[in-house]
C-alpha cells in the first residue's frame, strides 16, 4: 500500500463525500483542498461557489483567501457578494457548505472567534466572515479538522458558527431547517451526528488508527458506532492527483499553503 500522510487520508476522505450533483460552499484551505480534489477526480461537474461570489470556479491551483484571481478568472460567472448571500446561499441553492474551525464541541458547534474569555482572549481568531450563515444556510455541512484536545473541546469558548446547539432538536427549535453538520472528517476517522441525540459519533475509523487514539485527542468521551468500519486508503490516482495540485499550488505562490 502507498504510503500517506493524515492529513492527506483526511482531504481525500472528505473529497469523496462529495458527488457531480453538488453545488457546494468552499472554504479556503482544507475544504478548498478536498473540493478541488473531487472536481479533479470523480466529480468533473461539481459547481464550487466560493463567498467572493465566484460560480462554478475551476482552479488550476489551491487559491490563497477568496480573493484570489484564479477563482474569477476560471468561473463561469462571478456575482456581489450581496447576490451571493441573499440568492444563493440564503435562497437555499447551496447542497453543500464546506467549514473547519478553531474549537469544535460534540454537536458540531463552531468556534472561529476567540480563545479565552471574549473581553480578555488568549487568542483573537479571524472571526465568522460568512461561515455563520454557511452554517445555517446550505442544505448540510460537512466540516474538516484536524483532531487535538485543544481544538475538540467539552465546551466552545465561543460559539461563531451553529452546528446542532445543545443536540437533540434544539438546531429545529431555533427555526433553523437546514440538516446541519452531517458529517465530521478529521486526520484520523469520520464522524456522523447520532440520529437523536446528533452528537457526533465515529463510525470509519482511518487505517492504522486505533479507537484509543482517536478518544485521547477530543475533550469530551468519544462515542463509537455500533459498527465502525475502516476507511478505505487512498489510491495511487487519488495520491497523485492531490500532491500535484500541491505542487503546482507551491510553485505559483512561492511556499502556498498544503492544508
């Protein structure tokens, strides 16, 4: 078997998640990674919208923050980003939203503010942008991070971006109608929200990686499916494809970013 890293069984497993029916949200950076992977592989015809307003946008490499000119320059349209909140993401057009974050709780609530106390952070974060309305906008939200006691917490500091609130019906009770985070896929296993309760269990575990591995980088005890399988390893196209975009990414700019 080829060898790979984490973070690339991470990217690949979330690429494949994806079909050529979606149209989906993209965030800059691990989510960008994984969209662009699937357009480049088994999904020729995903629609990826990127919060610049940029339609259909089909990148030859990883772009940097929304703003990048390759993203206008290989969509088929690009719109205000007024347009792009109120008719597309808010009209309900969006399949797909694609979100990661500083702190991650068990029902999928997202933390992209601050570390600490919000008057006195430890860490000041880059804020919401547009992953709140993301959150509560697309159809469903699949969400990519890396595993670490520091990012999966019992309890956010500060709550950006509304997963499932307190589980069970409480994301419904707030008029919010949406699906909401369907699936979480981290450096080390997938997880879905439990049919009731909607926290988030394991249910594939990535090769190599252990049930204990998994429950000693997340700050809350970690619930495992009645039956967790293991994730498929990625394939040699799949590999090969993803360090090219890498490596082209690199290339244009100089040391990019490979998350």
């Amino acid at each position: 078997m080829t060898s790979f890293t984490p973070t690339e069984m991470m990217t690949i497993a979330a690429a494949r998640a994806l079909t050529n029916d979606d149209v989906c949200f993209v965030g800059i950076g691990a989510p960008s990674a994984a969209c662009n992977l699937a357009r480049l592989t088994h999904a020729p015809d995903i629609t990826l919208i990127y919060e610049s307003g940029t339609i259909g946008t089909a990148p030859n490499v990883l772009p940097l923050s929304i703003g990048d000119g390759e993203l206008c320059e290989t969509a088929l349209c690009t719109v205000s980003v007024p347009e792009m909140f109120r008719y597309w993401l808010q009209g309900g057009r969006i399949t797909i939203g694609f979100l990661g974050g500083a702190q991650i709780d068990r029902f999928g609530n997202l933390n992209t503010t601050v570390v600490g106390s919000y008057e006195k952070p430890k860490v000041r974060l880059p804020g919401g942008g547009g992953a709140p309305e993301i959150a509560i906008s697309c159809r469903e939200i699949f969400i990519t991070m890396k595993q670490s006691n520091r990012g999966f917490v019992e309890k956010l500091d500060f709550v950006t971006s509304l997963g499932h609130g307190k589980g069970g019906t409480d994301r419904a009770d707030h008029g919010v109608t949406t699906k909401g985070p369907t699936r979480l896929i981290t450096d080390l296993a997938i997880w879905q929200p439990d049919a009731e309760t909607k926290e988030f269990t394991v249910t594939s575990l990535h090769p190599g990686v252990t049930r204990e591995m998994v429950a000693d980088t997340v700050g809350w005890k970690a619930r495992f499916a009645a039956e967790v399988g293991e994730t498929p390893a990625p394939t040699q196209e799949e590999l090969e494809v993803l360090r090219d975009l890498h490596a082209r990414t690199k290339a244009a700019h100089g040391g990019g970013s490979d998350a």
